[in-house]
C-alpha cells in the first residue's frame, strides 16, 4: 500500500514538474531544485507539526479521562523520565496511519526525486553526501510507517524540516545576488540555535 502511494505521488511530482517548469523558466535548475526542496520542507512541516499536534491532544485527553474514571495506566512506571513516559504515551495514541502513510509517501517521493534529479544531472560525486542523507530518510520514512517509535520519528522529521527553512530562502537570495542575504544569514543561525 505504501508503495502505491509513493509511486503516485513520485508519478504525481514529476507531472506537476513537467506542467508546470515554464512558471519557473527564469531561474536555472539549481534554484528551481531549491524551489521545490522548499516545497517539500513546507509540506512536511505543515503535516507532521498537525498530526504531532493532534496525536498530543488525544493523548492528553485519554490521559485526563483515565484520571477522571479513576483507572490506573497499567504497565505505565511513573518513576521513569518522563519523556520516556509521554513518548510512549504518545506512540499507544497515534491513530492516523492513513496521513502518517499519506506523509511519508509524500517525503519518499521527494527523496527519490532528488537522488534521480542529482544522477540526472551527473552530480554523483559533488553529492554524496546528499545521496547518503536521502536514503537515511527515506529509512525513517519507513520506520514512521512500520516502528513502534513513530512519535520520535514524526518528531525527528518535523524539527529537521523546521531547521531548514531559512536554508532555502538564504541559498535563493544568493544565487540571484540579493542585498537582504547577510541579514538573512544571521537570521538562520538564530533560527538554527533557537531549534
């Protein structure tokens, strides 16, 4: 199922690229790369931070209504970390597999648009690198499908995603020599300290 997905989606990018690339005819493939990276980091961002939102109102809910009903958490140790604790908390009330999966075909597909996009253009050895953090991700995205972690992973996706976003607003300002660059630069460090 979540390689129909993926198929769909990476099918789905490539249409939209091929629609759609005349809107973005004046800038070169590196900056319309950086477009779509943006793109996809938004995407990612905006979806997991709801479903990391929502998975956190329910957990709290069933927590409060256990309270309530008096009923005791069995196999819950209170003198653990508690991180520990609302994390696997958290991972017993994650009950949206569908835009779990739903996310994580769409993240694929990115990376496996982005490796073809760097063999395509015969950048192999320049992006290593890339290539190596692509197929990392692309293993986390299978593991917020199939782990029993699936909060971290939502966690570790959305606050690496977050990090980036100064990233593609930066790279584009440089490469079209834009005065609010230094600014910007200084912006993104903060951002990236505050995270």
């Amino acid at each position: 199922m979540v390689m129909l997905f993926s198929c769909f989606f990476f099918t789905s990018f490539f249409m939209w690229l091929y629609c759609y690339q005349n809107c973005f005819n004046q800038y070169n493939n590196k900056i319309k790369n950086n477009l779509i990276s943006a793109a996809h980091s938004i995407f990612g961002v905006v979806f997991s931070g709801i479903l990391l939102q929502d998975i956190q109102k329910v957990t709290e809910n069933n927590l409060y209504n256990f309270a309530v009903n008096g009923s005791i958490l069995e196999n819950y140790n209170c003198s653990s970390d508690y991180y520990v604790n609302m994390a696997s908390l958290y991972n017993n009330y994650i009950t949206h597999d569908v835009a779990i999966t739903f996310l994580s075909a769409f993240s694929s597909a990115y990376f496996l648009w982005d490796i073809l996009y760097i063999y395509h253009f015969d950048q192999l050895s320049e992006k290593a690198l890339y290539i190596y953090h692509h197929l990392t991700m692309l293993f986390m995205n299978y593991s917020i499908i199939y782990s029993n972690n699936k909060y971290e992973y939502l966690m570790l996706f959305y606050y690496g995603e977050l990090s980036n976003f100064f990233t593609y607003i930066v790279y584009h300002l440089l490469k079209i020599k834009h005065p609010l660059v230094t600014p910007l630069k200084i912006i993104q460090c903060v951002w990236v300290f505050i995270l």
